[in-house]
C-alpha cells in the first residue's frame, strides 16, 4: 500500500490489520477476565481511536506465551477514519509488545477466521552450547545437538490430510480431527532448528504436539517412522510432553483474492535473511 492510499479516509468498510506481538507477557490472544490478552489490549486502543466500541476478530487464537509476526484481524468502522490512524495511531498507543504491520480496506465479506485458507507457523528450536539473553524466551533451549535431517524426514509423513487425533490438545472443541498440511519443513540456520508448517487449520496445540514429537526424533530417542506410528495410532497420550509455547510464531495468513503484506520473520531469524519456502 502507497502514502497516498493510506491517506484516503475510509467509511462504513471493514479493515483488516496485520498484528505483531510478543507473548511472552500476555495470557494468549484471547480476551479474558482479569488476565492481559492481546485482544483486550489492542481492542482497548482501537476504540480510542474508533471513538466507539471497537470489537475484532482474529485468523487464530494462539495460546499464553505464543509470539505473531502477522496475526490477521477485522473490525468494522461505522466513522471515517484516515487508514493511517490504525497504523501511526494505534502503535504510538498500544504496548511496546505489540505493533500494527499493516492497514488495509477489505470487503464486508471478509471475515479473518472463516475466510482464511492458509494458516503459517513456525517453531523455533535452538541447541546453542553457549547461552544468549532472551533465547528461553523465543525458542525451545535444547541440551542436545537435534538431528535436523532426521526431524525433516519425520515431518513429511504429516503432509496431506489426515485425523490428528494423535496431536489434538485436551480441551479442543473442533467437530473433527481432520486437517490438510499443505507444506512442512525442518531447516537448520546456525544453533536455530526451524519448523515451518503450513495447512488449512490447526487443531488446538497441534503444532506444538508436533514440534515436541520432532524433538524426540531430532534428540535421538525416537525413529523417523515413529511419528507416523503416531499418527496413524490416533491416541495423544504416548506421543510425550507439548512443546513449550515460547518457540511458536503465527507467521502468516492467507486469503484468496487478497495479497496482503507480509511480516516481519520472528526476531531470532531477522539477521539470517528470509527462509524457503515450508
């Protein structure tokens, strides 16, 4: 999007926004009574803006201690607002952990959950002999060299659609197992392993149930095959511990006939230059 169209004021539309945000300090996306959320913080700002109560919906609900890179959302605005308000405007009020990547008109129609036919995460592992600031905090610290080979070729059998019974959190309320994973990959870039996974939707803690099965392999306590043993064993409880939340970024969005902008890559990958494609 150019200066000038940012400027136009919009009226009676729908805007979607491109959301960052660290997780490290929030209770998840979700609005909650009594715990800080990003919901509750970014809507917060918007209606300060809006003049009016400002509710959003967003493409996914990522846990406590989850980080965005581009978390998508939609809200409609009944007064004319220049598009620039919900870029200069909101990051200048909103928290330091969470910034507004993008701004843009959409059509009434769209909505950032329902109409989303790709969702991009990627979870990041480090196995650094030496210690660095922050690194607990943005990925999954490893004792252990991890086999990146043996972790890729044990993340292929999970391409295509299948019941992921086997990787679905307690509590999840989804009618059905069956997700489609469009592209999976498991790549070394110095101490950070990378897991870039994307599908049509997840399950709740599916990725995470995936990264720490992975990092059985890549530890060398578990074969490649075993993952799909699991997998095709439909049962959560021998698969092993959920990875923790802190390695997992919501990276992506995809929406057909939109091309919105992409994000930023999580912090620890910004110095390596962009990733191929999962």
């Amino acid at each position: 999007m150019d200066v000038e169209q940012a400027a136009q004021p919009v009226s009676g539309h729908r805007i979607a926004l491109g959301i960052a945000y660290t997780g490290t300090a929030f209770c998840g996306w979700q609005r909650q009574s009594g715990q800080p959320s990003v919901q509750q913080s970014l809507e917060s700002v918007l209606s300060q803006i809006a003049n009016a109560p400002t509710a959003v919906q967003a493409a996914g609900r990522t846990d406590t201690g989850v980080h965005a890179t581009n978390q998508v959302v939609h809200f409609d605005l009944a007064q004319e607002r220049p598009m620039r308000a919900w870029l200069q405007g909101a990051n200048s009020m909103l928290p330091s952990a969470i910034g507004v990547q993008w701004a843009q008109a959409v059509d009434t129609g769209f909505h950032a959950r329902f109409s989303a036919s790709e969702r991009r995460y990627q979870f990041l592992y480090s196995d650094a002999v030496i210690k660095a600031p922050g690194l607990s905090e943005q990925s999954w610290v490893n004792r252990v060299e991890l086999q990146v080979d043996e972790m890729h070729r044990a993340a292929q059998v999970l391409l295509g659609e299948h019941d992921f019974t086997s990787f679905r959190g307690a509590g999840c309320q989804s009618p059905t197992a069956y997700r489609r994973v469009h592209r999976i990959s498991v790549q070394r870039h110095g101490s950070l392993v990378v897991l870039d996974i994307a599908a049509n939707a997840f399950l709740l803690h599916m990725v995470r149930n995936i990264a720490g099965a992975l990092q059985r392999v890549g530890a060398g306590e578990k074969s490649a095959q075993w993952v799909g043993e699991m997998l095709q064993q439909r049962d959560r409880r021998p698969l092993g511990p959920t990875a923790p939340p802190q390695g997992l970024y919501l990276v992506a969005v995809r929406y057909p006939g939109y091309e919105f902008p992409v994000g930023p890559p999580p912090p620890l990958l910004r110095s390596l230059g962009p990733l191929a494609p999962a």
